[in-house]
C-alpha cells in the first residue's frame, strides 16, 4: 500500500534520526575539497557535506528556497539519506523542473529497471510447415520491453513505500499533494503500463526512485527520470557501505556527475 507522508507527518518525533552503530560517526570522515570526489580502488568514495550552519548559508541566496529534505525511515541508512537529499537538491539547482517526485521502493532494485515497462506475450513466428498442435501450444512467447517512448518502471503496488511531490512555486519547492500517482495502488497490466508514458504524466519533472532496508542490506540504488525537451535523460547509480558508502557503479550518465551531485 502507498504510504501518503504530509510534511508535519514527517516531521514527528518517532520519524526523527535513529542511532546507527553499523557506520562511523560523519565527523571521523575527512572531506576533500567540496565536490571532488576521491578514487579508491576502482569505487568513488563520497563524502556526505554535513549540514552545519556554514552549510545552510551558502545553501541560501538564489537557491534559498529550493532545498528539500526526505528523513530516515527506521529501515533507513542515515548517511545513505544525506546523500540521497544531496542528490535531489543538486538536480532540483540544474535542471530547476515543475514537478519533483520522490519515491521509496521497500529494498533493492538493480539497473534492469532503468528505461524498463515490463512483462508481455507477442505472437510467435513459427514456420507454417510446423503442425497446428504445436503452434497452438507456442502461439505467443513472453518478452521484457524496454520501449523507446518512457513509461514508469513497473514495480509491484506493494514494493512502493511511498510517493512525494513537490512543486515549483514563488517560494521555491513546496510539497503538495497530487491526484495522480506515477504508480498506482492496485496492480496494473502490461499493456496498461505500456501506454502510461511519463512524457504524457508531466512535461517538466524529475523522478527519483531510491531503495529501502539500506540499513541492514549496507547496499542502495537510486534511478532519475528527468523529464525536459527533446528528450528525458534517464540513469541509475548503485552504492556500497563498508565503512563508509561508495559509489560503485552507474548507468545512463558518467560516474563523475553523479559524484559531484551526491558530494553536495
């Protein structure tokens, strides 16, 4: 089921940052200089920008309104948030979209889902030589489409934890419940999602897509859909926890990008 999350629902106290053993306290991580990424062994070491009062003031200015914070959940790494929230404010200061929507999936999800529409049947091609038995047995095969009009990826209603959005105002961003869902609350069918095209939800948007359980799993994704003419610009990013968490891989975008964007 969909969790629908007001601000001031978010903000209660049992919502606020829980004690984390599993990770170093963030003022035992060296940063470099902001938004330089180092190199270790082939992976990307990030370093979440903590959220001092120095922090805040060169945050404000122009962009003075435009930060949005998602908190920690209880199955929720802390720094993998600070990161997450880095991310989506960096998008929100270069692409500056109508819409934002942020949306929680209950655990992992790979680079598989990037650009994909799901499951269906199309007709087999079998020779006419072959008898009527086995083609009526073989009429139809199932494939996995990625299509190259965009649609949403089509995760399970019960794998979608929760769906925010935000719209661009005077004052900046402000969260603002919609009508309508990127992802429905009852199970949809192949075709169905097939037709529901992101271009058609929104013609100015960004979808973020990150993963639940980090906590436990010391592993997380994350997915942007940024919907702009002529065309979206759609990547996905995966990162570890060891010690600290790293940037492992990406896919749709280079890894320097998305190190600058989650470095703050």
């Amino acid at each position: 089921m969909v969790e629908a999350r007001s601000v001031r629902a978010r903000l209660q106290p049992c919502r606020k940052r829980h004690k984390q053993k599993e990770i170093n306290p963030r003022d035992e991580v060296a940063r470099p200089h902001p938004g330089c990424p180092t190199h270790i062994s082939g992976w990307v070491r990030i370093h979440p920008q903590p959220r001092t009062e120095a922090v805040q003031r060169s945050l404000m200015g122009d962009n003075r309104q435009m930060a949005v914070a998602i908190p920690s959940g209880l199955t929720d790494d802390n720094d993998f948030i600070d990161l997450l929230n880095s991310l989506l404010n960096g998008l929100l200061i270069q692409q500056a979209p109508e819409q934002l929507w942020v949306i929680q999936i209950d655990n992992w999800f790979d680079h598989k889902w990037l650009r994909y529409s799901g499951n269906g049947s199309v007709a087999s091609e079998f020779p006419a030589s072959w008898s009527s038995s086995l083609m009526d047995r073989f009429a139809s095969v199932k494939v996995q489409f990625w299509q190259s009009k965009l649609t949403f990826p089509p995760f399970a209603p019960d794998r979608v934890v929760g769906q925010w959005s935000f719209l661009r105002s005077n004052q900046g961003y402000v969260e603002a419940p919609l009508p309508e869902l990127p992802h429905s609350k009852s199970r949809r069918s192949t075709n169905s999602n097939l037709q529901k095209r992101v271009e058609n939800f929104a013609g100015s948007a960004t979808f973020v897509w990150y993963s639940g359980n980090t906590l436990k799993n010391g592993r997380g994704s994350m997915m942007v859909y940024n919907i702009k003419s002529p065309q979206p610009v759609c990547w996905f990013a995966a990162l570890g926890r060891n010690s600290e968490w790293k940037l492992e891989r990406t896919k749709g975008i280079d890894k320097e990008q998305v190190s600058c964007l989650l470095a703050g």
